[in-house]
C-alpha cells in the first residue's frame, strides 16, 4: 500500500504544489538569467543593425528590455528567444 505524503496529495488533486526555497537564485537561476541576457543583447543588435528594430534597448534593465523587444519583432524573430 503507498502512503501519499501531504504533498504528493495536493499535487494529485491540483496538479502542482509549490514548494519553497528549492533553488537558490544565486546559484541555480542567475547563470540562467545571464545566459539569457547575453542572447538577447546579441539579438537586439543584429536586428538593430539589420533595421528591425528601432533601438537595442540597452539602457534598459533586463525585464524591460527583453519586453521591449518581444513588443517590436515578428514571430519568426521570436522563435529565436
């Protein structure tokens, strides 16, 4: 017979649970965010050069950014992030 944990209960019945401080965002999520951000500035400049878009956004913080430039290219660009 399984014995359902509280969790594993709530995930049956939800579909999710959230579970606290599982990653660290220093170690586990910021090199993400870094990779990331360099492959966006690479493609902000190419299209910026190419004339797609108008700016490269680089004084912008990240988030702002990167939403400036999904707001501004096509879905074929889009793909590419």
């Amino acid at each position: 017979m399984n014995a359902h944990t509280p969790l594993q209960e709530k995930f049956d019945r939800d579909g999710f649970v959230i579970v606290e401080d599982v990653l660290d965002r220093q170690r586990d999520l910021q090199p993400i965010l870094d990779d990331y951000a360099e492959h966006l500035d690479a493609l902000a400049r190419r299209w910026h050069a190419e004339g797609e878009l108008d700016s490269t956004f680089d004084d912008l913080p990240f988030h702002r950014r990167a939403a400036a430039v999904v707001a501004r290219i096509n879905d074929v660009q889009a793909a590419h992030l």
